[in-house]
C-alpha cells in the first residue's frame, strides 16, 4: 500500500492498485465524485502512518471500499499524528479532506472561521481525561494544587476539561498558574519538575513508568469526558447526501461491531497497536458508570447536545471564537437516524441517562 505526506502529519493512504490523485475532486452539486478522502487520528509505525479507532475498524472491514468502488468513487485514508486537530483544520481550509475523525473544539474553532463542518456519526461516549502530579508530589486534589503550575495545551479539545475540573471544585483559573504546553514538553516538564501538574488525556502510561501520579480522572462522569466525533463538510453533505449516509452506515457497522462483547478483545488487540501496554488499554476502556455496549453509541440525544453548548460557550468565553454558533449548528442527525433504520438498530441502543 502506498503511501504519501501530504501535509505536516497527514499521510495519504490510497487503496492498493489505485491511483492517488492530488487533485481536488469538483464538490458542487451534481459534479461526479471521483474520490472520498477520510482523514483520522492514526500513529506512527516504522516510519509508516497507520489508522487508529473505528476508522481503522471500517478500513479492515473493507465494506465502504466496495461499496464506492460500485459507485466509481476512490476511498483515500489519511491518518494525522501529531498536532492533529491543526493538521486536520489546515485540511479543511484547503479543500483537501471530505471528512474527518477528530476532536470536539479543534473543529468548533474551524466553524467559527468560516469553514463549515458537521459531525454527521458522534463516536460514543467520549474519553477520559486526567490530572497527574509528579510521584513525589504530596498532592491528592486540585485544592492542594493551588498556586501552583498546571500544564496543558491550550486549544486543545482537553482544556475545557481542566476548566471544568476547577468550576466543579467552586475554584478559579487565576488561582493557578496555568502554563500552555504541548503533551510531549508538559510530560517532560512533570518528570523535571518543571511543572507541579499536567492535564492530559490517557494518563495511564505515565503512571505505569513512573513519571507522575494520577490525582483526579473523568472515570465515572460522563459529562466530564472529551468528545471527537466522525466530522464532514456541509457543502459535500449538501451536495452528495448518499455518500455521506454510506459512510455513516459505514461508521454505524463498525461501531455496531465494537460494541458486542464477543469482539471485546479484538477491540483491546486493535487499541495496542500503536505500543500501548494492553494493561493500560483495559484500564482505559475499565468505566464503572460506563456498559461497553454504550461505549459504543452514535446517538444524536441530550448529553451529546449538552456538550456542545459546553464546548461553544467556553470557546467564546476564552475567546477562541468571535462568530457564536450553536450546537444544532454543528450536529445533523439525519445521516445516522437512516443509517439505524436501514441496518435494523434503531433501538440498539439507549439515550444516555445523565
């Protein structure tokens, strides 16, 4: 399989025995589709980029592919690692993505910018979020970290999820000194001592090798994970609504898949793909307030709007966004509620119960 950077960290995986255009497909209405480029949040592998998630799921499963061959229409992966929100929005801009699985407010702040997307499949129940503090930290709260410096990488979908952290403890930003860092420099600096904390998402690693502590997580509280979802653009769901619903289908098979317990394993297998210990991968998935089936749920319902407004109105408080949006904005249903119907799962699965 080919393979070709296109930008940053965004590789383009054509299907095998196909002819990789760089060329934009024409999007306007009734303009043949010569190719769908779906970009997702992969890693790196030999120095080849490989696909993460549900998207790695319908790429094995080969369905989609088949399904747009019939339609003579190109399926192109591109994996992101890195900065992928950045990546994926750049993308975006350019016209050079159809669709994109990425993170809740990287994707409120293109919006805002004028580019418009719409999440057409939400993908679950959302992902967990973590405070850590140096192992020789006496801190057990947040409250004992006051004064003190938090890393965290401001913008991304994360920290909204340390803002809410100090709002639920009745507390302030300004009582902390919050330092913008990437993952990389702010693990670095929790291990020097450089900073007293960092907020991050899959914090498990850290713990395992020593390097902090683990002082708070979203375990057990659903309105407190982050969020990324199966986005599209609004002018190619406008123009070619039937493409847009096989993908859906696409995405509503594999994460239909994903949620039986006879294929629990193979999800933890595909989660250690990229290096993670298979301990921290169950440890991950591990939720006491969390069934694995609705691990799983595409559903459009009240906690997934709640998010929204969550997001979109601290988007506009730290003023990340001038243009203000809402979350019926950003959300289309229509493509998931065809997509229940047609393989028979329409009540497969239950509205959450917050």
């Amino acid at each position: 399989m080919r393979r070709r950077t296109l930008m940053g960290g965004l590789a383009l995986l054509p299907l095998a025995g196909q002819a990789v255009s760089a060329v934009s497909t024409a999007k306007g209405a009734g303009a043949p589709l010569a190719a769908l480029r779906i970009a997702s949040t992969g890693f790196a592998e030999n120095g080849k980029a490989e696909l993460g998630g549900i998207a790695y799921r319908v790429q094995q499963e080969g369905w989609l592919a088949r399904e747009l061959r019939q339609r003579g229409v190109r399926l192109e992966w591109l994996p992101v690692t890195g900065d992928t929100g950045a990546t994926m929005n750049e993308a975006f801009a350019s016209g050079r993505i159809d669709m994109a699985a990425y993170g809740d407010l990287p994707s409120v702040i293109l919006n805002a910018g004028g580019v418009r997307t719409q999440v057409i499949v939400p993908a679950g129940r959302g992902t967990d979020q973590f405070l850590l503090v140096p192992t020789s930290s006496r801190a057990t709260s947040l409250a004992d970290l006051k004064g003190k410096r938090i890393s965290v990488h401001r913008g991304r979908p994360w920290e909204l999820g340390l803002r809410q952290l100090i709002a639920d403890q009745r507390m302030s930003p300004t009582d902390f000194r919050l330092i913008n860092m990437d993952l990389k420099p702010g693990t670095a600096a929790l291990a020097t001592g450089a900073v007293d904390a960092l907020f991050m998402i899959n914090g498990y690693p850290l713990e395992d090798k020593g390097i902090g502590r683990i002082i708070w997580s979203s375990k057990g509280l659903p309105e407190r994970k982050m969020r990324a979802e199966l986005w599209a653009r609004r002018d190619f769901t406008q123009a070619h609504p039937d493409i847009a619903e096989l993908v859906a289908v696409a995405w509503l098979r594999a994460q239909h898949w994903a949620a039986l317990d006879g294929n629990r394993e193979a999800i933890i297998k595909d989660g250690t793909r990229n290096g993670t210990p298979d301990s921290v991968v169950r440890r991950s998935y591990d939720d006491p307030g969390l069934q694995w089936k609705e691990r799983w749920s595409p559903l459009y319902d009240d906690a997934v709007y709640r998010h929204y407004r969550r997001v979109l109105a601290f988007a506009q408080e730290q003023k990340l966004i001038r243009q203000p949006l809402t979350a019926e904005e950003l959300l289309e249903p229509r493509f998931v509620a065809a997509g229940l119907k047609k393989l028979g799962l329409g009540n497969y699965w239950e509205p959450a119960k917050v």
